[in-house]
C-alpha cells in the first residue's frame, strides 16, 4: 500500500475526512507521471504530490471542495491554461487529475 494510502486510513481511523487526487493522463513535459497521488484531509493537511508542487495548492482546494460535498471533480492543467500559469505549471507539459471523495 503507497504512503498516501496508509496516511488516510490512519486518517479515517482516526475520524477524520479525506479526499485522493490521483494524476490519470498527462501531455508532453508533466512534472509527475500519471498515476501520482495525493491524499488531502479535511483540514488541508496532505501527503504526497501530483505536480512537484506546481499545481497543488488548487489540487488541494478541489479536494476540500469533494471532502465537504462528496462529489468526483476531474481537473486539467496545461501551459495554454490561464489557471496553470497562475499556479505555477510553466514546464510545458498537461496534467489531468480526478479527485474523489475516500470513505472507509
């Protein structure tokens, strides 16, 4: 089992809400292969890494957003993107990342 995956079901043992976001395709120059993922707990705090930290505060945001309404969200970030250059995805590259709610 990854780390990110440990760190939530201690998370959820613990009583506490979680979402994962998981990078499943990326384009040209990515920072991270598809595959790569984060667990986000209900309070922000998070293990691992979908971008080497280009695009995760906004990752982290969504994952909030799917802990307090349960809901899928699947987000794109690419260099012709507005929103990934304001978050630093400046390599060039594409990433598509789902985020879903974890539940035991």
């Amino acid at each position: 089992m990854s780390e990110e995956l440990q760190t939530a079901a201690t998370w959820l043992t613990d009583g506490r809400r979680a979402a994962l976001a998981t990078v499943i395709q990326t384009w040209g120059s990515a920072p991270r292969p598809a595959g790569s993922q984060i667990v986000v707990r209900d309070d922000g705090a998070f293990v691992g890494s979908v971008s080497g930290g280009c695009v995760e505060s906004a990752v982290i945001e969504a994952a909030l957003c799917t802990i307090a309404d349960s809901k899928n969200r699947e987000l794109e970030f690419g260099v012709m993107d507005a929103e990934a250059w304001a978050v630093g995805l400046a390599c060039g590259g594409r990433i598509r990342i789902f985020v879903e709610p974890i539940e035991e």
